[in-house]
C-alpha cells in the first residue's frame, strides 16, 4: 500500500513538471533569486561590440563584412546590414551568465568547436562563416576555434567573439573549463540577428551546403534549417522527458518565450522579410493615449509600437540589458509575475539599448532594401513553373476569390470594399493585372481570430505582451483591450467523444496575423510552427520546391495531413531536479503522453486556480496518466490544442483543378 501510494503521489507531481523542467540546469531557487539580488541593473559597457584593428574597418569597428555590388546600398543601408549580420547588443554577458547557470547546458564558447566546422548546418542547422576555415592547432588558450578573417567571427554566421573581461589566465584550464562551465574562459560569446535570420540563398544556392560562399547567403529569408533546441539539448539525457521537449520543436522554429515563459511550448516559424516598405499599417491607440499608424509585428500582431522599438524588444529578447531584463521575471521557471520592462528606464541605464536605439533607424532602412525572390530567377527555376497561361489565369481567379481579400495589401478603394460583388471583380482584375506583384506585401497584416483561422492556438495564446506582463509596453493600448475571440473546440487526446472547451482569455490574446506569402515557393514548410509540409533539409531549387508543393497539397487537401500531435516516444523519466546528477525523485511519464499536456502549463496559476488538497484526495491510484490526472491536468494546461498541424482550410473545398493552378499561381511569388 504504501509503494503504491508513493508511486501515486509522484504521478500528482508530474503537475509540477513546468517548474522543475530547467531547474536543475538553474541551481535552486534560493540560490537564483540570490544570485539575481545581486546583479546590477545596468549593462557593463565592456561588454559591448569593441573595435577591429586587425582588418578592414568597413563596419564601424564590430566586424566585417564583403561587399556585395549587385546591392548599390547607401552608406545607411551599408550601416544598417552591418548592424544586422554583426551587433549583438552587449548581449554576450548575458550568455556567460546563461552557460553558468546551466551548468554548461546552453554554452555558445562550445558550440563553436571547430571539431564541428564541417556539420554545423546538419547538427544544429548553424551556417559556417564563409570568411573562416576550420582549425589546424588549439590556439593559445588549448581552443580549437575557426581561423577567421575577421577576429570577431566564431566561425558561425550570427555568433560573435570578445574578450571576456573577468578573464584570469593564471587560472584558466582548459579541461577543467570542459568539465566546468564556471571557470571563466577567455572569450564570451554574443548573437546577432543572423543567428535567426541569414539564410542559404535560394535564387544561388551553395554548392556544398556545410560550406558556403558570401555569395549564397540572404539576409532575411530566416533560417529554415536551425535546430534552437539542440542548444539546450547538449547535456539531457536520451531517456529524460525534458528531452522529449525540446525534441518537439521543429526545425526553422525559434520559441520566443522560452526564457521569458509564458508556460506554453509554442515554437514558431522565423519570419522572412521582404517589400517591408509596402507593409500595411493601422492606426493603433498607445499606451499614452496617442494614435500611431503602426505594423503588427509577431505572429499575433502584439509587437504593436512601431518598427524600431519591436526591433529593440528583439535584441532583449536575446539578452540586451540582460541585468535588468532578467531582474523583471524569473527565466525559463516563471513560478513569480513577470513586471514590465520599462523602457525610459532601459533608455536611461542600459548602454546596450541606447547604442542599438541608435542604430535601429539604418538597420530599417537595409531592410527595406530587400526584394522578393521568384523562382524564374533561380537556377533551373523555370523548369518548375507552369507554361500553360491558362492554368496561369485559372490560378490567378481562384486567388483573387478565395485569398487576395487577406493575402494582399492591395485593396479595393473604400467607396465599394463593403460592397462584396464590386469588390470581387476589383480583386479579380488586381490579380490578373502584369503589376499584382509589385510592391505587394501579399498579406493585409491584419489580426483575425484564432477561431476563425483554426490552426494551432499554441502561439496566439502567449501573455508576454498582455497588460502588466513583460512586453507590456512594447504592445499598443488597442492590442491590449481586444476582446476574447470567444470558445475553442478542441481535439482530446484523451476522449475523442469529449472534445475540450477553451474559453480564450480576453486582454489581446487569441489573434494570429495574416502571414507574407513572398517567396513562399522557397520557404516550406508552412504554418506558424512549421508543421505542414515536407522538412527536406534541402536547400536546392529542385529540393525547395519539392518542400513547397507538398506543403501546398497538404494545406489544400486537409485528408493528406498527419495529424501531429508530439507524444514521447518512449518511457521517459522525469528528474526532479532535471540535470541534477543525484535527482531526488525520476518521475515516469508513460509512452505517447502529449508533450505539450506537462509542458504548457503554469504551476503558479495552478496552485492558485485548483484545490490541490481535494484534488488529491479525489485522484484514485492506478488512475495514470489517461484518468482524472489527466483531466487535472488538462484543466491546468494554458493551451490544450494539440494537434499542431491543423487549421486554415481556406480552399480545401474548391475543385481539384482549381487547388492545382492554385498551386501553380502562388509558385511564382
């Protein structure tokens, strides 16, 4: 009796599992909340991006950077790239201070061994610095790193290099740093935006993928192929459930509230960025009462200030003002409320933000230099595109009826929007004009319910931007105050005859925007987690369109899709502390439990929420993870929507031969 009731009372702390998944890799609580009371809330500007003298200063002293002629950039815009490819932000303390609190679970200085050079895109989908070439001998600290050209370049395209100031070379060792990630290594390690954004080129691909040239690399298509969670995987055992976390995210996805938790698993896609000139604006009320024309940024539209301050929430995102940033919200466990980043504060006491501030407005100007790729450009790309102009047209008719009213920014004049039959022969003509294209940021940018939409409500469900949480400031007034987009029907993977009713929280959440279909023919696979379409690991022309169509068959024809729901795939034990070499308790979690049942849940609001006492009592032993444990849970879970490639089943209902010269229409985007 006694070890069943043990073995009961460890399946009731399996409810627990979001607050202890990295505790083992943060230390204790008590030792967090302690280490944090003693961190400064301004950024050390040695951090800082420091001056090149030993090559060509072309990028105001943090790198260096080919130049490209085909792109005749002003020297904005050449500021602007060089802010994007190489500016970190000071963020590599931020790092440091990540690889010690993780025990060396997340440490940059060891993902750039050179050892690696010649696998970086296959193991962590990372792009080699075509500037560097693999190393031959340790250097003079027994590293093996890159030999670059330029001395900030790791080796890895958006990973950057310094000294690291607390640097001690009477006791620097190199094994025993192997082993122990608090002794103080010779450099600190920083991320740009080209971690996330710079891609292989599809209109001129490498040769050899591993190994590619300046010339193969775009700026901003977003790197399909990056694998974010192999960074936090390196040190978790092959049979821990925290694995089988991280194990779910897709490829290309970058979970943006992983460190400041919303408590929902909701990696999603890397934006592409294209015609950002003609991206529609809307006049949004801020947060001082003010109305601005603004984008909407992010998946669900919450970025909602305007371009340079949703840049700027960017580059915190990934450790800027890391000091104070992290002093506002306990990372990764989130057991405390989050307290909005101030911004004048930021302005007033973080160096970091005020030289990024600076740079923001010639970064946005390179951007704006970016143009869309179309397949008839790429090598061999005419080969893949129809020549029959009247599947063409067909294609052309079947857009302009059934997405153009969402996926373009060109609009029918206001005198006859609201009049449906007027404006369906305004789209059809726009669609079937030679300059549909031009200047056509192919989404209308607007926020739609997650309701309507029906894909994955995961990403929609996030409270990072809502009132009094940590992006607070960062999202308009309007965005704050949208209402609920009402009940979601859910599939339960426990019950098929019971689905599950989730009433979505009003405040702003519950809203996706209309994604850019630019270039979609080079970016597969589609929906905001990436989940619908082939993931080929290819980035040949043949390969990328091989990716896009069955993306587009899988969108169009919902019987081909599979379903996912990411389970484990095998018994797993769940460590309490994960990490910890001697873990007090190993928790099973069965094979094919839902992932996202234990990792989207938010143990404060739980314990608040739910009567754990009575609970207890009324949970049975032996009921496991498939009986009332599992309903507890579920009532817990901040987004119970598992099914990750469901949704958006605009078209599916059109005739065959319509899906098809629709397929064929959208290929030349």
């Amino acid at each position: 009796m006694k070890k069943t009731s043990l073995i009961f009372k460890g399946c009731l702390l399996l409810l627990f599992v979001t607050m202890f998944i990295v505790c083992g890799f943060y230390g204790t609580p008590t030792a967090l909340a302690d280490e944090y009371s003693k961190i400064p809330t301004s950024i050390s500007t040695e951090y800082l991006d420091t001056g090149v003298s030993e090559y060509p200063d072309n990028c105001e002293g943090i790198g260096y950077l080919p130049e490209y002629t085909k792109e005749n950039l002003t020297d904005a815009e050449k500021r602007g790239r060089c802010t994007w490819y190489l500016w970190t932000g000071g963020n590599s303390k931020y790092y440091r201070d990540l690889a010690k609190r993780t025990r060396g679970g997340v440490d940059l200085l060891k993902l750039i061994d050179s050892r690696m050079h010649d696998e970086r895109l296959q193991r962590y989908g990372a792009i080699n610095d075509p500037g560097c070439e693999k190393a031959t001998a340790p250097d003079e600290y027994g590293l093996l790193l890159d030999k670059c050209k330029d001395p900030l370049s790791t080796g890895v395209i958006g990973l950057r290099k310094f000294p690291n100031p607390n640097f001690d070379s009477a006791k620097w060792n190199p094994v025993e740093y192997a082993k122990n990630s608090q002794v103080e290594p010779p450099y600190v390690i920083g991320q740009s935006c080209a971690i996330c954004h710079v891609a292989l080129d599809p209109l001129n691909p490498p040769k050899d993928k591993e190994h590619p040239k300046w010339e193969n690399l775009v700026a901003a298509l977003g790197n399909q192929y990056i694998k974010e969670n192999k960074l936090f995987a390196s040190s978790v055992g092959e049979n821990s459930f925290v694995k089988q976390v991280l194990d779910s995210q897709r490829p290309g996805t970058s979970d943006t509230s992983r460190i400041a938790t919303d408590h929902i698993n909701n990696p999603n896609a890397i934006n592409s960025i294209f015609n950002l000139g003609d991206r529609p604006k809307y006049p949004e009320v801020m947060n001082d009462g003010s109305t601005k024309d603004v984008n909407h940024i992010l998946k669900d539209g919450a970025d909602s200030t305007g371009v340079p301050i949703a840049s700027l929430r960017v580059y915190v995102n990934i450790g800027m003002c890391g000091d104070y940033w992290t002093s506002l919200h306990e990372p990764l466990l989130g057991r405390t409320p989050q307290k909005p980043f101030d911004i004048e504060k930021a302005r007033k006491e973080c160096e970091g933000w005020r030289q990024t501030e600076a740079r923001m407005a010639d970064a946005e100007a390179f951007l704006k230099t970016i143009q869309p790729m179309h397949l008839k450009d790429a090598p061999g790309g005419e080969e893949f595109l129809t020549k029959d102009e009247e599947v063409l047209k067909r294609g052309k008719l079947v857009f302009a009826s059934t997405c153009a009213s969402c996926h373009s920014s060109k609009k029918p004049p206001a005198a006859i929007a609201a009049d449906a039959e007027q404006a369906q022969k305004w789209y059809e003509e726009s669609v079937l004009s030679s300059n549909f294209l031009d200047h056509n940021f192919l989404s209308d940018d607007q926020r739609y319910p997650v309701t309507l939409i029906g894909t994955n409500a995961a990403r929609s469900l996030g409270t990072n931007a809502a009132k009094g949480h940590i992006w607070d400031q960062f999202s308009s007034k309007t965005y704050k105050e949208l209402p609920s987009p009402g009940t979601l029907t859910l599939y339960n993977p426990f019950d098929e005859k019971k689905p599950i009713e989730f009433k979505i929280p009003d405040g702003g959440l519950g809203y996706y925007r209309t994604p850019s279909l630019v270039s979609i023919w080079a970016t597969a696979p589609l929906l905001h987690n990436n989940t619908l379409g082939l993931y080929n690991e290819d980035p040949s022309v043949k390969g990328r369109v091989e990716a896009y169509t069955d993306a587009m068959e899988k969108l169009l024809w919902p019987e081909k899709r599979e379903g996912i729901i990411s389970r484990t795939d095998r018994d797993t034990k769940l460590e309490l502390p994960p990490g910890d070499p001697n873990p007090r308790f190993r928790l099973p979690v069965p094979k094919g439990t839902p992932v996202n049942l234990l990792a989207s849940i938010n143990i404060r609001e739980a314990i608040t929420s739910l009567n754990l006492g009575n609970l207890f009592q009324d949970l049975k032993p032996g009921g496991g993870i498939k009986g009332k444990l599992a309903r507890v849970l579920l009532r817990a879970n901040k987004s119970p929507d598992f099914v990750e490639d469901e949704g958006h089943y605009f078209g599916s209902n059109l005739p065959d031969e319509d899906k098809k010269a629709l397929i064929e229409f959208v290929k030349t985007f």
